[in-house]
C-alpha cells in the first residue's frame, strides 16, 4: 500500500490497466469521503505499485463521483471501465 493511502482508508476497488503497469485504487475514508489514487509499477522498483499522481487529497462525497473525477484525470482507466464495467465497484457499506 502506498504511503499516500492511510491506513484507516478502505480500498475497496483496484483496477489495474492491461499490461497491469498502472492501477487505480478506489477508497473510503472514516469520515465517509470517497478518493482514489493513480500508481505504476516498474521492473526497475522491484514491481512495487509507486504513486505517480497527488490524486489521494481530493475529497469525495460518492463514490459515483471519485469514479468519474478519476475517469476524467486517469484517461487509460476510463478505457478499462468500459471494456469491463462490472470492475466499477462500490462499497456496499461506507464505515470504518
């Protein structure tokens, strides 16, 4: 897990891009808030997943819009959710 996702942040969808080099992480937060963070992995780091953007900040109301807030700035991930929509994933119960 990434130093920018806290630990008491309950990732609740991981969708990885085809060649699984890029993946995005979708989570919620205690206070009810919803984020995502953008990470790649790369033979030469040993293939540990590493954050590549500063998207974890951003604060959410839904997870419906941490989805298309991260479907926007993550242009391959909107791909992938449109080749495979059942990957789009919600909690089915946002407490910590």
């Amino acid at each position: 897990m990434s130093q920018r996702i806290d630990k008491s942040w309950v990732v609740f969808a991981s969708v990885e891009n085809d060649d699984h080099s890029r993946c995005v992480d979708v989570f919620w937060r205690p206070d009810q808030t919803f984020g995502f963070e953008e990470f790649r992995r790369d033979v030469e780091d040993g293939g540990v997943w590493t954050p590549v953007q500063y998207f974890s900040g951003a604060v959410y109301a839904s997870s419906e819009e941490a989805y298309k807030s991260a479907e926007v700035l993550v242009p391959w991930f909107a791909e992938v959710l449109a080749d495979n929509p059942s990957l789009r994933k919600h909690p089915s119960r946002a407490s910590g």
